[in-house]
C-alpha cells in the first residue's frame, strides 16, 4: 500500500503516520516528492485493510494500493526515474549515457593498463574487468581472484575510471567492495536470493543483469530483493536471452528497454557484447541501444582478442571501440543524451 501525505503535511505527522505504520508490523519506506511525501509500506499484503484505515490520520490525502508486485522497482512509488552517481564523471540514468567498457577478466598487469588507458582516452564513464569469472565449463579460465582486484585498483589508480568488477558470492563480498565501485551480478546470478540479500547493505551500486531466461518481470523482482534490503542504487542490464535461434550468442531484447521504462524506475544498461556474442555486431546494436533509450552500454574491449582467456569473439579491438564512441556522438544528440565521461550527470535523483 501506498500512504500519500497531503501537500503541506508536517514532520510530526508524517512521523506519526510512520509509527502507525509500523505498529501494524510494515515497514515504512519514504519517498520525498516535490510537492508531497509518500509512504510505501512494505510487508505483509494480508493486513491491506488495517492499512486502508490511515487515511483517518491527520496529514494523509489517501492510502492506494501497490499493483505491481515488485514495490520499490515499481513506477507507483517513485514515478521519476533514478539516477545512480558512481563518481564525479560517471552517473547512469538521466540525460547521461554512460559507457562502460573493458576486457571479459583481467588477464594481466599490460593487458588492464593498456585497457584503461584506451577507453577513458575515448571516453568511457567506467572500466569493467572481472577478477572472479563465473564459467559454464570447469575447465575454462575462472579469473585472477584477489590478484585481479589489485590490478583493477591499480587501473583506477592511474586513470581515475570506477571499477566495475562481478560479485558471484556473498562470502567475498567485503574483498570486492574494497576495490569496485559498481557490483555486478552476472546472469547466472540474477536468482541467487542470498546474495542479493547481502547486496542490499553494500553500500555500493549494484549492476544486475538478467537472467538468460528470465522474464522482465523476473528481473524487476531479483531487483525488488536488493532494494528491499536497503540498497537504492539499482541498474538492471538487459544482456540477451536464450532463444531458438543460433546465429548469434544470445538474442539482445531491445523490446526490453521501452517495456522496462515503462515498469521501472531504475536506470537500463545493454550489453550488446553478451548479446550478440559477435564483435562485428556489436557496435550496431550499441547505437540501437543509444537509440531506443537505454542509459548505457557495457561492452567487452581488448587490446588483442585473439590471445584473450575468455569472450575474445565479443571483443572489439581498441580503435574499434574508439571508433564506436565517435559513431554514438551524433545520435546521442539526436536524443538528447549526454554522451560518455566528458559529459556525465552527476546529479542524485
């Protein structure tokens, strides 16, 4: 249910309708509006009616209920859309667009320098590189671990790019918040409910991908855990589902992006790299990203894909990528879109 206080409504009030609140066992999660408060109240949906009687308190204007069953990632709290600051030169959502760009894992020393120094040349908001990689096969490289953390903190060290790097277990979570700035979790994740959990007092941004099979409504729920938690700061990542068809990785929803907006307010990322699995066909769906309104890009880069340890055919080569970037600049003002580092909206919603 949602309690809208009326406009001009005082703190006593609203602290007063808070206590009522929690007295009938929810919990109360307050979003401060223009003109009015409103107040979500979360638990269980059983006690809707005991609910419906805090319209007779003084300072409230009407009490509504929830629709959708993702209550915080829902539009009916919070109809303006968030904006999540990163870093001074990188912000996601809002007129921004942000870039993120670096290597599928962190190989070495040479190959994240080079990486870095590259992208934030050509603009990227961010640098991604994963330390610990999650792999379908055993067999296949897994990642530097704590070793790759260190090389990533030496990146922004010298290039001032946050750090986007995968979390894939709540065990580690303290090591990987020491060195990045934005937690991802990668598609196989996006259920891991414990986890979730345990990103919800991070106290860091939290990059969640969907699922390769799931549904939107599936991902806004996986986003509901860890805003429910008490982490506000959201990104959903559309980065391709499974389908029948085999002539590319996955297949890169875009429908997803205008269906999300229409449902959320959290910021959108693709990533046409996952989504595509094709290096040739990754910058022509980055600008259809740009296009049809995500608030960003997360695209695999290295200097020499064809040595990498994992996703070397998603790659794009440095000055593919630099490329990439000059291609954007023109639709990114045809839609209104600040483009890249150089432009970033460092504005918290």
């Amino acid at each position: 249910m949602i309690v809208v206080m009326r406009a001009g409504a005082s703190d006593q009030d609203l602290a007063h309708v808070i206590e009522k609140i929690e007295a009938l066992g929810y919990r109360a999660h307050v979003m401060y509006g223009v003109e009015r408060k409103v107040i979500g109240c979360l638990g269980d949906e059983r006690g809707k009616a005991q609910l419906q009687s805090l319209e007779l308190l003084r300072g409230v204007e009407n009490v509504v209920p929830i629709l959708s069953p993702y209550k915080l990632a829902g539009c009916q709290l919070k109809p303006e859309p968030s904006i999540v600051t990163v870093s001074s030169e990188c912000a996601i959502g809002g007129r921004s667009f942000a870039v993120i760009a670096g290597p599928c894992a962190v190989e070495s020393e040479e190959q994240i320098l080079q990486t870095a120094r590259a992208v934030a040349a050509a603009g990227a908001n961010a640098l991604r590189g994963g330390a610990f990689k999650p792999r379908s096969s055993t067999y296949s490289f897994q990642g530097l671990g704590e070793e790759g953390l260190r090389l990533l903190r030496l990146a922004k060290e010298e290039t001032g790019l946050a750090i986007v790097t995968e979390i894939m277990d709540r065990y580690v979570l303290d090591q990987v918040i020491e060195s990045a700035d934005i937690l991802q979790v990668g598609a196989r994740n996006m259920q891991n409910f414990p986890l979730l959990n345990a990103l919800g007092s991070a106290g860091k941004p939290v990059l969640l991908k969907r699922g390769m099979s799931a549904t939107i409504e599936e991902l806004l729920l996986s986003a509901e855990y860890i805003l429910a938690a008490g982490n506000p700061d959201v990104i959903l990542c559309e980065r391709g589902i499974r389908t029948f068809e085999t002539a590319t990785r996955n297949t890169l929803d875009l429908n997803a992006i205008p269906a999300l907006k229409a449902r959320t307010h959290l910021p959108v990322l693709v990533d046409p790299s996952h989504g595509t699995g094709v290096w040739s066909y990754v910058a022509p769906m980055a600008k259809a990203a740009l296009a049809c309104g995500a608030d960003g890009i997360i695209v695999e880069v290295h200097p020499r894909p064809e040595e990498v340890l994992s996703d070397g055919a998603q790659s794009l080569k440095l000055d593919k990528f630099a490329a990439l970037m000059n291609e954007m600049k023109p639709i990114a003002e045809a839609v209104g879109r600040n483009l890249g580092r150089r432009n970033a909206e460092c504005v918290r919603a």
